[in-house]
C-alpha cells in the first residue's frame, strides 16, 4: 500500500468556511513544488515561536500580557528511516487561541 498523499491547496480551501480567509487564501500563490502543507505549517509555526520570543523580548509585557499563542514545536525521538537513510523524527504543532464558540473572533492566548 502507498501513503496517502499529503494535502493539496484546493483540498485546504475547500474545507474553510470563512469568506474572507477563504478569498485570501485563494489569491495566495501556491506553494512551492519542494514542499507540502505539512512542511508550510511547521516552518510557518516555528517561525511565528521565534517571532513571538522576539516581541515578548522587545516589549517587556507585564504578566498575563505576553504572547503564548505560538508554542515551540515539540520533536519526537530520532529514527533512522531506512527507505531514505535519512535520520527523522516527528514533530507537532499547536496554536492557543481563545475563540467564540463559532471561531469567527479569534484573539491570540496570553500568559
């Protein structure tokens, strides 16, 4: 059996039901061929950690005001995948937000 193949542009759009998400996402240039919605979202959430590391530096928030919305994400323990040799591990991402019941408001968690 073959891997089921990872998520495609169009299949991402088809599935948000928010019209101005939607519209933008839609107008946003594909991805690049060398990666897949899974690559775009780990790279994409590490960098807003690093991004958040900075800001929280930068503006000395008092408590309960820091960003804590963009967690760093968390690896797995290293493997050797012997169908590449290459040494791999996995990795998961997370966001925290406090959202409406609908999620049509949704503001960054706070710590």
């Amino acid at each position: 059996m073959a891997n089921v193949a990872d998520l495609t542009k169009a299949e991402v759009s088809a599935q948000i039901s928010d019209t101005a998400l939607k519209t933008w996402f839609d107008t946003a240039p594909d991805y690049d061929a060398s990666f897949g919605t899974a690559e775009l979202l780990i790279k994409l959430v590490q960098s807003c950690y690093r991004a958040q590391v900075v800001k929280n530096a930068a503006e000395a928030p008092a408590a309960g005001e820091a960003l804590n919305a963009y967690p760093a994400p968390v690896a797995g323990t290293v493997s050797f995948d012997a169908a590449t040799g290459l040494q791999v591990f996995e990795q998961s991402i997370t966001v925290n937000a406090v959202s409406a019941v609908d999620s049509n408001l949704t503001s960054p968690a706070r710590v």
